[in-house]
C-alpha cells in the first residue's frame, strides 16, 4: 500500500505531463507500442508483455509480470513535410502553393512522451494495475501558411500566419487479470481517456464555404474531450511454457465533442478513439531466448473524422466535394453548407474527413537473455499507410506516411536491488506520397520520417508468475 501512495503523485504528475504535450506517432497516429521494453522489440506485446505498461496491449498480462512499478520517458523526433503545386508544366504556380512548389518542413520537431504503471497481485489468481499511457496523437506546425486564400496568385499573396493541428490522446487502463486455470489469463481494462485538439491558419476552407459552421473551424484554441471504452484480452502459455500466445480487442473510445472545432470534424465535432484488436505470439526455444509476433488491425475508417473521404481527384470535368456537386452549384440551389442541409459539409452528419483506411500492423520482436543482468532485443515494424493517394490535401496536416520501424534495446537488471533500467532507439526511414489532379490543391506531396529515444525506470518487486 505504501508503494501506490509514494506512485500516486507521480501519476498525477505523469497525467498532466501527458495532457500537455502532443507529437505525431507512426502506426497511423497510433504509438507504435506502449513504453520502452515493447518499443524496442518492435511495438510488441500482446503476448510478451514483461511490465505493467503491457496491461496496454493486453490487460491480461498482469497475471505474469508481478508486483511491479514502471516510469519511462520516450524522445520523439518526427520530420513532417508538405508540398503544393500546380500540375500544369508551364505554370509555375498554383492557387495553393508552398514556397516555389517545393516541400514545406513543419516546426516543433522534438516532443516528449511519459508513461507510467503499477502492476499488484491480490491473490495467486487475481492481479490488479493502472497506467498513464500516451497513445499518440498527429502535429504539424507550418511557418508558410500555403492554405491562405491566393498564396498561389501570381505574383503570390503573403502567407498569413501559421498552418497545421495538434492532437494528443492519453489512455488510463485500470486493469484487472485473472487465472482460470494456472496457465492461462483473461483481462479486462476500463479505459477513461483524455484528448486535446487544436487547428489554426485554415481560415481558406471557411473562405470556400465547405464548412457548417465557419466560425467554430479553425483557431479555436487549445479544446479538451473526455471519454470511456474497454479492452479485454487473453494470454494462454503451452508447451512447457515454450509457447505463449495472446489476443485482446479494443472498443471504441467515444470521446465527447470538441466544440471549438464542430464546424470541422464530423458529426458537430465529434473525434473518437478507433476500435482495434490483434493476436500474439510468443516462443521461447530457451531461456535465453523470446521471439515475439503480433498482428494488429486499427479501425480508422470507423471514426468519421478520420475515416470520411475529404477533397479528393477532380471529377471528368465536374468539381465536386466528397461525390457532391460542386459548392457553387450547391449554393445556388439552397444545397449549400450554409443552408445546413448539406451533411457533407465539414462539420456535418458526413462530413469530410482525412480519408484514412483501417491499418494491419506487423510486429516481429526479439530478445536475448545474455546473462542475469542485460538482455539484448530488437524489432521490426511495419504498418502500410492508411492515406490513400486521392486524399492528400487534408492530409498535409497530418502526413503518416512512414511504414516501417526498426527498433534496439537493452534491459539490464541491478544485481542488487529490484531495480531495471530500459533504453531503445527506433528509426522510421522517410516515405513520400504524391499525386496530382486533386480538388481544391492541384498537386500534393506528403513525407516524414521519425526518430525514437527512450529510458525506462522498472521496481520489480517480485510475484511474477
């Protein structure tokens, strides 16, 4: 009990911590795994859970790690790029432009996750934990606001202001797993959740007249939500406790609405936490050895802000938005967004949205127990982007492009003490998209690449299974 007293203002602590820093992750905006022991074998978990941060992936790990006390920092580093130009040969701009057609680097490039857990059994059966957890979020900060109505004019009208998003979600699984039988769990995560959101310099999109309510779009501050879902999962050990295999599934999140922003995200403002599931496996050929691998699968195209097609290619010779006729014969036919009639405006019932797809993410660990102190791991990542190629103009703001992620790590266990230290580092490797012959932009180029750094604190103090 004295040890969840002496956590408790570092939860708080860790909480307010999260609420307040934002960043864009890599599985779609998804961390690619929760803390550093997972990261650096590759975001996996679900059934190689070795802390109390693994109750993310899967509450029913809590039934293996003990009593257990975890506290790690990540440094994030993601590189954000976005270009805009005409896709005419001998018209060097566009309506939309960035500076001379070329890529545009967002600012902030350095953000800070914390995380914190507390694992406890009860009984030989029965094992509690709680988790402060940052499951990621999507930033950009544009110095050239190449969205300003005429930037493209020639010569080009100054940009005004900046351009871009910021999200962060932070998760807080109060977990409970127990054993049926001695060599298998069940979990169950209550998941409170906390987001903020906040858009500027996307006054040009009100200027056209797509949104349901312009004044509630862009530049309303820093908006929080708050909302609830579940996890449950389960962990089965075989073979003489060679063979570990694991499977949970997340609901939806359902967050209350932002707003500030209801002329923005669909459904007057609505941004919820997508559903996803997955199923692990882990072997242990030895003691020395553990080769983890997990497939995940995230429900983007389930939550309308995310999932809903924004301006896409333009039609043979007919401008619409969203499969809609264009605004101007909208409005001229009392269809318009300014009716309120026209559920594909921003904001609306259908309203537009990033266009995302629902993401499989592959998740391949490794580990290596080289003696009673240091374990050595690695990992591999891959998640192919959920942006279709028709859907870049919005996606300027949060260009997840990156697909692969290649992660090293240690854990090294004090002799003496219940001590462990954890580090990793993770290298996404840039990926582009482009496409031309889109609505609204003319021509579009997204790409990024990120960098991963990261420490983890661990009091293991026994009762592990």
């Amino acid at each position: 009990m004295s040890l969840k007293l002496k956590l408790s203002p570092i939860a708080a602590a860790a909480a307010l911590a999260c609420v307040s820093l934002s960043a864009h992750a890599t599985n779609g905006y998804f961390l690619p795994g929760f803390g550093v022991q997972s990261m650096s074998m590759g975001g996996t978990g679900i059934a190689s859970g070795t802390d109390s941060l693994s109750a993310g992936a899967n509450p029913a790990n809590l039934s293996w790690v003990g009593m257990r006390g975890d506290l790690d920092l990540i440094l994030f580093n993601p590189n954000r790029y976005a270009r805009v130009h005409t896709d005419q040969p001998n018209v060097p701009w566009s309506f939309f432009s960035t500076p001379g057609g070329g890529y545009e680097k967002s600012d902030d490039s350095l953000f800070e996750f914390p995380n914190l857990g507390f694992s406890m059994p009860l009984t030989d059966r029965l094992s509690v934990g709680l988790a402060f957890l940052a499951n990621g979020g999507m930033n950009t900060t544009y110095r050239y606001n190449f969205y300003t109505t005429g930037t493209g004019n020639n010569p080009p009208v100054p940009a005004q202001g900046t351009i871009g998003v910021d999200l962060m979600q932070l998760l807080i699984p109060l977990s409970v797993s127990f054993k049926p039988v001695e060599n298998q769990s069940v979990g169950f995560s209550l998941i409170p959740a906390i987001q903020r959101f906040r858009a500027r310099g996307l006054q040009a999109f009100g200027n056209f007249g797509i949104s349901s309510d312009p004044n509630h779009m862009t530049n309303q501050g820093a908006q929080l939500s708050y909302g609830w879902g579940a996890r449950i999962g389960w962990i089965g050990h075989f073979v003489d406790n060679k063979v570990d295999l694991g499977a949970t599934y997340s609901t939806k999140i359902y967050m209350s609405k932002l707003g500030g922003y209801k002329g923005l995200f669909a459904n007057g403002g609505s941004f919820d936490i997508p559903a996803n599931y997955g199923i692990g496996l882990a072997l242990h050929p030895n003691k020395q050895w553990t080769l983890a691998f997990d497939i995940t699968r995230i429900m983007y195209a389930d939550v309308p802000a995310v999932g809903n097609p924004g301006p896409g290619l333009y039609p043979a010779g007919n401008f619409t938005f969203n499969g809609v006729p264009s605004i101007a014969y909208a409005n001229s036919t009392g269809y318009g967004c300014a009716s309120g009639n026209n559920p594909y405006c921003l904001g609306g019932s259908q309203g537009m949205g990033f266009g995302w797809k629902n993401q499989t993410v592959y998740k391949f660990g490794l580990a290596y127990q080289l003696n009673q102190q240091w374990t050595l791991k690695a990992g591999y990542n891959y998640g192919h982007s959920p942006i279709p190629n028709d859907q870049l103009a919005f996606n300027t703001l949060a260009p997840a492009t990156v697909e692969r992620h290649y992660s090293a790590g240690f854990t090294y266990k004090s002799p003496n003490s219940p001590l462990e230290i954890s580090g990793f580092y993770m290298r996404a490797p840039s990926k582009e998209q482009t496409s031309c012959g889109l609505e609204i932009v003319g021509c579009v180029g997204i790409k990024m690449d990120q960098n991963y750094l990261g420490v983890s604190l661990g009091w293991d103090l026994g009762g592990a299974s």
